[in-house]
C-alpha cells in the first residue's frame, strides 16, 4: 500500500518530538560545529555579515555562528514551537539572534536585506507543488544584496535512491523507539514515521514527504532562480554522518551560488 501525505504535513511535523526524533543529527553540537567549519571554508563570511538562516529550525546553524562572532544573524521559520526553543536558546546564552516565523515563499523581509541566504539541513523539498521551491529560491535572490551569497545543503537524491532501505528503526536514551516505512514515489521520499515511548506508548504516528534532487536538477532550479557562479561543493559528508543510519542526511549535495 502506497504511503499517503497530507501536502501541509510540515506545517505539524517539526516541534520538540521531531527534536527527539531527529536527535542523531538536528541535536548533536559536533555535526553542527563541523557543518559550520565547512560553510566557512566556502563562504566569505566577514563579521558584519547579514546571515539569514532560512527554514532554519531551533536556529542550531545560527547560535554557532553567533558564537563564533557573526552577530547579525536571522533565523526565519514556520515552525513556533522550534522558534520559541531558538529564542529560548539565544536569551540564555545572551546571542543577539533575530528570530522569525514566516513562509519561505513569500518573505515578509525587504529586498536587498542580507549578504547571505543559507538554506541546511535538507530544509528544502518539503512542498507538494513542484514550483514552490522555485518560489523559496527566488525569495532568495529578491532578500540578498547584489552579489550576494546564496549555499543550500540538501539530501543527495542519487545516493538516496540507491541506498534507502525501506524500513528502519533506531531507539533513543532507551526509552523512544522511533519506526520509519519509506518508499519513492514520483520522486520523493515517502515515509510514515512512529515513535513510541516505552513508558507510556504511542507519541505520534505521522507521514511526511520531500523530494529528491540530482545535482543536475539542484543547479538546474538555481538558474531558473536567477542565480549564477553556481557551484557544487565536497560536503564531506561521512564524517558528518559518523557511521549512524540519518536517513536521507547520510550523503549531501552542496551548492553555493550568487545574485547578478
């Protein structure tokens, strides 16, 4: 039986379960440190740099950032539950970090307003309509500076193909026990996720979709965007994955690019 998706599964999915869920790899301070090294070898980051952080979750990419001086930084999200954990997480550790929710495809942000756009952690695919990631791109071009830098970091959707099994299961501190069904379908990966707690039974049961993208097909969409010096760069991403099952994060593709 096929894996049926609500098309507005995300607006739900991402709050402080899909935090335990996803622990392996949106929690770990090491995966983000080391992602933040490599940004910064392929971006030119200069300590008044405008950085927003698109579709950026609790703002994990953006606080290490902060704390290694970049102080103008924006987080921009849907999700108010993982905003609310990033302020959170900002006040604490006194990191003057602009938080804000919103939809990726239609900004509530001037143009012109950052020299940077950073899209990770595979934060793109999530929509049903195929040209709403054109319209997430092209919000980029819009929001940045001329010559400004665009970098995506997203799911390699080859390696994806290749290698996906088609259930899995990891536990968690002992106690959630997380199960994935996952099958392609019209290029996404489809998945019905459960996650139970020993203690007490069923947390969720939720189904979710994101779609796939080539290398060829990530530049291809970033021209259309209107960008150029599109780049693809080496993400290292076995050391990022350690050895651990992070489902459609084992390989990535990297790209940067530029505003005309």
């Amino acid at each position: 039986m096929s894996i049926s998706v609500d098309p507005d599964w995300w607006r739900t999915l991402f709050d402080e379960i899909y935090l335990v869920t996803d622990k392996r790899s949106v929690a770990d301070v090491n995966i983000t440190r080391h992602e933040i090294d490599i940004l910064g070898h392929i971006l030119p980051l200069e300590p008044d740099a405008r950085i927003l952080d698109l579709c950026g979750g609790q703002g994990r990419h953006t606080l290490e950032l902060c704390r290694r001086g970049f102080r103008n930084c924006t987080v921009l999200d849907y999700s108010r539950p993982l905003l609310s954990l990033g302020h959170g997480d900002a006040a604490r550790q006194n990191l003057p970090v602009s938080f804000i929710q919103g939809d990726a495809r239609s900004l509530a942000i001037d143009s012109a307003s950052f020299d940077h756009v950073l899209i990770l952690g595979n934060s793109l695919g999530y929509l049903a309509d195929r040209e709403a990631d054109l319209q997430i791109l092209t919000e980029c071009r819009r929001v940045l500076s001329a010559r400004g830098w665009l970098l995506l970091d997203v799911a390699d959707g080859g390696a994806v193909r290749r290698q996906m099994t088609p259930n899995a299961w990891h536990e968690i501190d002992g106690e959630v026990v997380v199960c994935r069904e996952r099958e392609i379908r019209e290029g996404c990966v489809c998945a019905r996720e459960m996650v139970l707690r020993k203690s007490s039974g069923l947390v969720r049961d939720q189904n979710y979709r994101i779609r796939l993208y080539s290398a060829d097909d990530l530049v291809a969409l970033v021209a259309r965007a209107g960008f150029t010096d599109i780049q693809q760069h080496d993400p290292q991403s076995a050391s990022l994955a350690r050895g651990k099952d992070v489902g459609c994060m084992q390989q990535r593709l990297l790209i940067s690019a530029r505003t005309p």
